[in-house]
C-alpha cells in the first residue's frame, strides 16, 4: 500500500498520538522524521511501510483505550503499535 503524506498524517490522528508519540511508538529515532514523513520530505518505504500496513489493517481499534485520561490514551496506543513492530520482527527473523 502506498503511504502518501496525508495517510500517514490521517493514521497518526486516528491514533490520537502527537509527532513525538508516534515516532516512539515506531521506534523512529527523531520527531522529525515523522515530520519529514507527513510533509513528503521522506517517504514510508520497506519495513516502516510494512509496519505502518499492519498497524492500518488492525482496524480502528488500535489507540482506544476506553480510558478518557490522554496519557493513557497514548501508552495504550503506543504499546500495541509496539507490539505489532515485536511480532513483525519475529515473524521476519524466523523466515
């Protein structure tokens, strides 16, 4: 799938996360790059492509925490999108 600037931009507000949140989350090594990710400057290719596949294909559940605290909000949504990067990572390292 193609991840234009404006799906992973949707994809993060979907998840209710900030730039800083969702870099975490997909263990980018800066806010920026997410930034980059969002205005085009880089794009979504490979393993990030896959991993932002995954996180997409599992539906608007992701980042739902029925807790109306935000921060919980948040961990919630950053841990499952780690999880999804854990199971990806395994998956690949037993190919």
């Amino acid at each position: 799938m193609d991840w234009t600037p404006e799906r992973i931009k949707a994809l993060r507000e979907r998840l209710d996360l900030t730039q800083s949140a969702f870099a975490d989350a997909l263990g980018l090594s800066r806010t920026a790059s997410v930034s980059d990710l969002e205005t085009g400057r880089t794009s979504a290719t490979g393993t990030l492509a896959r991993l932002l596949d995954a996180i997409s294909s599992h539906g608007p559940s992701v980042g739902r925490a029925t807790s109306e605290d935000p921060a919980a909000r948040l961990d919630a949504a950053a841990a499952e999108i780690q999880a999804i990067a854990q199971t990806m990572r395994t998956a690949s390292a037993t190919v």
